[in-house]
C-alpha cells in the first residue's frame, strides 16, 4: 500500500475495513513482533500492526529501548513544554464525553481581551514561550474572534498553536498570517459507528469533514499539523493504527509540514459517559512505543490528563512534548473554580515542578517550539 498516491485520506479510509485491520492486528505472531522491532524507525504498516497486537505486549521493554533510542537521536535530551489556554466553553456540539457538551448546564464563559491579557500574564511568569489557544466548536466564537486573539498572542509568546473547530482551507491560510504555526484536529476515534454514536448533533457529527481537515491545513501552508485519537471510544488498537496510516499519509503528501500525536485517554467530566473501551497505562505505553518505532520524526506530546508517575516514566518511552501546570476552563489560570473544565487533570504539578523532574532525569525542558526562522 502508497497511502500518498490515494487523491484524498477519505478516498484511502474507504477502501480499508476496520474488522480486517483488528484481525491483522489480533493475528500478529511473536515472530512478525521481533521483525517489527528489528526495523526500528524503518517499520512498515503491517510492522505497525504488529507493534499494537497482544503479542507484543512481552516485548514492550525491547520496545521501550529502540524507542527511547530513536527519540534520543532525533530530539536529543529535551523535552518541549507547552501550556493550553482555554479562551472560550462555548460549543454547539453535542459528545458524549466531553464536559462542553451542549447539554451539560455548566457556566459559559468566552474571554475578553482583557481577560486573555490577564490568562497571557499569569502563563507567562512560569516561563511558557509556547502556548496552544483552545475553545469548543461554537459559530460564537470563530474566525472574527480567532484573528483578533492570535495577534495579541503572538506579541507573548515566541509559537502559537491551536485546537479549534475544523474550518476551510482559506481560513486556515489567514491564521497561519497571523501567526499560527500549529494547528490540533484529532479525529477522536476512526470508528465510524462509534464516532456516530458519541458526537450526536453539531457540526462535529460529520464524520468525513473532520477526516478531511488535516489536508484543508496542509493546503494552507501550516508549519506544524497534530493527529491522534481519544482512547477510550472504540478498540484503541484499530485507533492506534488509523492515526499511524493518517500520519503516514500525511508525510508522503504533504511532506512540507511537521507532525505531532497525541493520545488523550478519556477523563472525568460533568455528564459523560464512562470509557467503552479502558486503556490501561500499560497499553498507552506501547501505543507511544509503536508510533515511535513507526517514525522516529514524529512529536508525541503527552498531557496532564495522564498520572504523575506515568508522565515521569513516559519521558524515556518516546514522548517529546509535555504540558504542565494545565487548566481546562477558561480563566483557569486567574481562579480556583473547576465548574467551567472541559475535563479533570491529573498531574497537578507546576510547570517548575515538572522541570524539575525533568532535569533529574537528565533531559533538558524547553520552553518553546522552534522559532519560525528555523522552520521556514
């Protein structure tokens, strides 16, 4: 399979069935496992799928190793830290595990200037240069609000990312000439039904628009384009997979652009449903050891969503970016109320403390993306 010679992800999604790809997964040997991690940075899809079966979870140490070793080549000992501000709870989306839900009767709160510049200045005294601008999927807050916010942002901080609604290739093109260098869409699960099943009204209910997204930002000229799933909606190890061909893909179409993945487990938060499927910690350790064995380019960026001890043990698993000190409502940064989050935390640590840590384990935090002038 050439995922790049396919005219669109949609056209190449539609020719695969996900029964087949769970049986080729489930069907993996220990043989075609000890291949895979063989060739380390080199691996093939089906090598992929080999790496995400049960019958690699023996060799997940192996795996630790040669991920940890092509992380270390390509990254070297750092870590970039990055910090999310919520700027608005609006949505018009109905999902089940989301605490913006449109049924959940939670306060709404979408920031004002002068709000945002306070956000801006309580991030800024922990050192943060990179930060990633988020707000729910709502007609309220769009391109008018987006072009006015970002140039503010960009005046504090040295890269600016963000995680919005999937909008049109022209409006992704006037973001990036304000200033965006990165942009998040995750599709949340590649399941079709179970993607049906939990966004039930909103323009997020549209399955194959949302697939359709990350090109619409390729086109656009965006620097920086992540990718990934929430584990916990379907068979994460079908999801895992998905989010590797995605990636894969993507690089052989649109290789101008850089790319991150993350991996999200779904979280307590007000009127959501309980995981259909668990991911234990276990089985998030080799997701974040196959995509590294996948492609050693790759960011794979971890949040506070997941344990302290799981992030401290994640930094020699592959993980190249990490938030810290994170709020999930807006004007989280200016107050103690949690009743506007979108989902709890785990890691409660500050940005100091997570620093710390890392550079007890010999890694180097940094505080920024790369400078635009580096990346072209």
């Amino acid at each position: 399979m050439k995922p790049g010679s396919y005219k669109s992800f949609s056209e190449l999604f539609q020719t695969l069935d996900p029964a087949e790809v769970s049986k080729q997964v489930l069907s993996a040997s220990s043989a075609d496992v000890k291949a895979a991690i063989s060739k380390a940075g080199h691996c093939s899809l089906e090598d992929f799928a080999a790496l995400l079966s049960p019958a690699a979870e023996p060799f997940l140490e192996e795996m630790a190793v040669q991920a940890n070793r092509l992380t270390r080549k390509r990254f070297g000992k750092t870590i970039q830290m990055f910090v999310p501000m919520y700027l608005s709870n609006e949505c018009q989306n109905i999902c089940t595990y989301c605490g913006f839900s449109l049924g959940n009767k939670i306060p709404r709160l979408t920031l004002s200037k002068a709000q945002f510049l306070k956000e801006i200045e309580a991030v800024k005294k922990w050192g943060f240069e990179h930060i990633l601008l988020v707000t729910g999927e709502s007609h309220l807050v769009g391109m008018d609000y987006f072009l006015e916010m970002i140039p503010i942002a960009r005046e504090h901080f040295a890269h600016v990312s963000i995680e919005v609604q999937p909008l049109e290739e022209e409006d992704y093109l006037k973001l990036h000439q304000a200033g965006v260098e990165s942009v998040l869409v995750y599709q949340e699960t590649y399941n079709e039904e179970s993607y049906a099943q939990h966004h039930t009204k909103g323009k997020k209910s549209k399955f194959y628009n949302r697939l359709e997204t990350p090109e619409k930002i390729a086109r656009a000229g965006i620097n920086k384009i992540g990718l990934g799933s929430l584990l916990g909606l379907a068979d994460w190890r079908v999801d895992a997979w998905f989010a590797g061909l995605h990636l894969v893909y993507m690089r052989e179409k649109y290789w101008r652009s850089r790319y991150s993945l993350a991996f999200p487990r779904l979280q307590p938060a007000e009127g959501i449903v309980d995981p259909a499927v668990v991911t234990t910690e276990r089985n998030l350790a080799q997701i974040i050891c196959a995509y590294r064995l996948l492609d050693e380019t790759v960011d794979l960026s971890l949040s506070t969503r997941e344990s302290k001890r799981f992030r401290d043990h994640a930094i020699q698993l592959g993980v190249t970016t990490m938030s810290a000190g994170s709020r999930t409502d807006p004007g989280g940064y200016q107050t103690s109320k949690t009743e506007l989050e979108q989902f709890e935390i785990s890691d409660e640590r500050t940005p100091a403390e997570v620093a710390k840590m890392l550079t007890c384990a010999g890694l180097e935090p940094v505080w920024k993306d790369w400078d635009q002038v580096i990346s072209g």
